[in-house]
C-alpha cells in the first residue's frame, strides 16, 4: 500500500473496537481495495494510528490470521492471504485444475528416479516386485507461491521425464503416450507437517495439511499411477457434491 488504509471506528458503539477493526479490513479485502499480497501495518502501527490500544489492534488482527484472510510471514511481516484454491475432487491433475482457476502454475521437481519396485510399492502399482517403475516428486507452484508436495509412482514405460512435468501435468503427460486414467480410489485426511515440508511449503512449523493418496487405473483396469500428495490447508481445500440415497 502507498498509505495507511483509512478504518472508521465508532467508540460509541457496543460492538468491540478490535471486531470493528476485523470487520472493516475483511471488507477491504472482499471489495477488493486489499489485494492478496498486500501489506498492513503491524500492531503497534495499527494501534498507535486508529488511537487504540495494541491488545485491541493483535486480537483483530490474530482474528483475520485464524480465519485464513491475513497471514503473517517471519521477516516480511502481515499481509493479505492468497486466494484460496478450491478443488472438485475429481480425476484432474493440480496443474489443469491450477490452469482451470486462472492461477499460474509452475513445478519444482525434486526427485526423478528409476529403480526397482519394493514390495509396496509392487502391492500399490499392482505389478511384480521388482519390476522397473519411476518414482517422482515435485514442488507444484501457484506463481511463486507454494501450494503441495507430489509424489507419484508409475510403471516406467509410462513415466514422463522431469522436462516433461515442468511443462505440464501428470494426466495430460500420460494421454500424450497413449495412457487414458479413467477411474482413481482417493483418501483424504489430514497431518501436520514436517521441519523440511514446513521449509518447502512456506508454512510454520507444525503446520496443518491436507493429505490424499490417490490410485488411478485406465479403462482396462491397469494402474497407471499412485500419488501421496501434500497440500497448504492455508491455500488449498478439496470440494465434493453429495446426494441423497
């Protein structure tokens, strides 16, 4: 921001100063006049500008932090949430649904490694132990920002390479060598993070996040692909549709 927002108070009101404060930066941001990224004073700015006191100025804006529309980061200081990604829980891939939200998606990849199959691993992909499979792990990006941890497993005549991936996702790789997923069993849960997944993701230590595993199969039943993913609760959350029996 060039200069302070402008937040009216109203000390005569009974409603708190520190939800008044919540309330109008909140519509700030959905009118659009804070845009994710955006920067705000912090608490003893705040305090010192409105004439209130700094307990008052923290608690509006812990409150803003816990419901996910401001966040704070180590060294840069209080700014506006990204927009959250929601994701239909269908057979897509996180760069078409990415793609499909207006976002910018761009990928890291970490790990590409041939090697022999465990018995796992042989179990999971539903093939012989031992038989030749691609393990691949990537850092999947909204712009800059870090959204989730991929890892897959697939046979190795169907893995695409690293170069491959940057450009763009798992599923459009696989049609483009003959391979259709048409059908995948997925869980969903949840976990906190890791020191290194807190490191990678941007997130602070012992942050929650989502899980799925994910097994995808062709039309003839084959499994062409296992995932065990991690995303930022923070930015990202998974949609379902249900209906009555």
């Amino acid at each position: 921001m060039d200069a302070p927002m402008r937040f009216d108070l109203d000390r005569n009101s009974p409603v708190p100063l520190y939800h008044q404060l919540a309330s109008a930066i909140e519509a700030a941001i959905h009118g659009g006049l804070l845009t994710p990224g955006a920067p705000l004073e912090n608490e003893i700015a705040l305090a010192q500008r409105l004439g209130i006191s700094r307990p008052t100025a923290r608690q509006a804006l812990k409150s803003l932090v816990d419901r996910g529309l401001l966040v704070r980061r180590r060294g840069v200081g209080t700014q506006v949430a990204p927009t959250q990604i929601h994701r239909p829980v269908g057979l897509t891939s996180l760069y078409d649904d990415l793609e499909g939200s207006g976002q910018t998606p761009t990928t890291r990849t970490l790990e590409w490694q041939q090697h022999r199959a465990s018995a796992e691993e042989a179990e999971e992909l539903e093939i012989a132990v031992g038989s030749p499979i691609v393990t691949i792990k990537r850092l999947r990006l909204a712009g800059d920002d870090p959204i989730a941890v991929l890892c897959n497993h697939l046979p190795e005549e169907l893995a695409p390479t690293a170069d491959d991936l940057e450009r763009t996702g798992l599923y459009e790789c696989l049609r483009a060598r003959g391979c259709q997923p048409a059908v995948a069993k997925q869980r969903i849960g949840a976990r906190t993070a890791s020191a290194a997944e807190s490191r990678m993701l941007e997130e602070s230590p012992r942050a929650a996040l989502l899980t799925a595993d994910r097994v995808a199969y062709d039309d003839a039943g084959r499994v062409v692909e296992v995932g065990h993913h991690i995303y930022r609760s923070s930015r990202y959350s998974f949609e379902t549709t249900l209906f009555s029996r």
